[in-house]
C-alpha cells in the first residue's frame, strides 16, 4: 500500500472515530438535558437544573445498564412541608439505565438557609425569633415577654435525624441554659427537629455543618432507590 493510500486510511479513521465521539456527546448531551427537564418538571425548584454525566464512551455504559458518575446541581428546592434548601448538588455513582432505577453510592448536600431554620424554631416553640450565623454558629435573637432573648443553636444529626439543640441563653442580660428553665418550657427547646423528608430510599441524613448562609446538610447511602417519573 503505498504512503498516500495509507495516510487516506488514516485520515479516514479518524474522521469516523471523531464522528462516534461527536455522536456519543450528543447522545450524552439529550440525556443531561431529559434528565434536567424530569428534575425541574417533578420537583419544585428554583433556577434551572443541571446534570452532567461523566465518562466515555456514554452509549456503551448505557448498553451496559449502568452510568459511572452522574452530578448535578441546582439553586434551590421546595421540601415536603414547605422548608426551602438551597444550593443543592448531588452525586451518583452506579447508576442504572432501566427500572428499578438504582445508585450503588450517592449523595445530596444542600443548605438550609437561615430562614428555614427560624421558620421552623418559630412552629416548634411558638416564639418570634431571628437566626443568624455568627462565625461557626447559629444564633437566635427576640424578646420573650418585652424581655431581651439571645440562643446559641446547636445543629447536630441523629440517627437520620436533623436536631438543633438550644445551648447557652441571655435572657435579660443573664446568662443561663435551657436547664435553667422550667421543665414545661424546657422540653419544648431540645432536640427541635428539622424535618427533612422526601429522600430517595436509602439516603440517610449524614452531617450537618453550619456555614454563612445558614446550615449545610449531607444525605449519603448506598444501593439508593430512585422513583420514576411519569
């Protein structure tokens, strides 16, 4: 064969090799935009999602029945009971491309801004309160009583569970803790729960980390059930 008809070759293979990437990045690409369309038609959100999927080639991972790693993100979603998170990404691995769709390992994170959480010390306590991050802790300020009330507040997870313990109190310039307090009163202020509901099967509440907008959750688990969609 001589040199020119080999470098036609060449230069063919790469142009039908180039052509299979191009087509399998379009494919990727209807999938990320189905998928971010399902998230924004079935969830109620803020902006607009994303969803990326990672790994090459994407049609044979589709014809293998399973994605390496899918991410996504998007601004902010409505809880079941009303509660607003923000900034909220996810991370799969192992995921499945038929039903019972499944994740072998995933994760959420989300934040609960500060409002959320004075919306909920508001229900659970009946007090008017406003909460602020100051520094690595929350805080909750108002008046009980025409008296001046300032709470540390103590996020923490708990067997799946999001607590927010009430810590040090000045109430009226004293400083006292909520054993201070009658016993009435008292056990309306520990353990005040977060109600995070409405995971994927097998997600867990992990940790909690207090940043400046408010509080930041981590859901984790494996073998992780997915609902389909209509």
């Amino acid at each position: 064969m001589s040199g020119r008809a080999v470098a036609v070759v060449v230069s063919t293979v790469v142009v039908l090799a180039a052509g299979v990437v191009v087509a399998d990045r379009v494919a990727a690409s209807t999938a990320e935009r189905r998928a971010a369309e399902s998230v924004q038609a079935n969830l109620d959100v803020s902006g607009t999602p994303t969803v990326a999927i990672d790994g090459f080639p994407f049609l044979t991972q589709v014809l293998a029945g399973s994605l390496d790693h899918v991410t996504g993100s998007v601004d902010g979603v409505t809880l079941d009971g009303g509660l607003t998170a923000t900034d909220v990404t996810f991370d799969a691995q192992g995921v499945s491309t038929s039903e019972p769709y499944t994740v072998a390992t995933g994760s959420i994170t989300a934040t609960l801004p500060t409002a959320t959480i004075e919306q909920v010390v508001a229900e659970q306590t009946e007090l008017d309160v406003t909460v602020a991050v100051d520094g690595d802790s929350l805080v909750a300020s108002g008046e009980v009583l025409g008296v001046a009330l300032s709470a540390a507040l103590e996020p923490r997870v708990e067997s799946g569970r999001l607590l927010v313990d009430v810590g040090q109190m000045s109430l009226g310039g004293l400083t006292i803790t909520v054993d201070d307090l009658p016993e009435r009163v008292a056990s309306r202020l520990r353990g005040l729960e977060v109600p995070v509901t409405g995971l994927p099967e097998g997600l867990v509440l992990s940790s909690v980390q207090v940043v400046p907008d408010g509080a930041r959750v981590t859901a984790t688990g494996e073998d992780v059930t997915l609902t389909a969609q209509p």
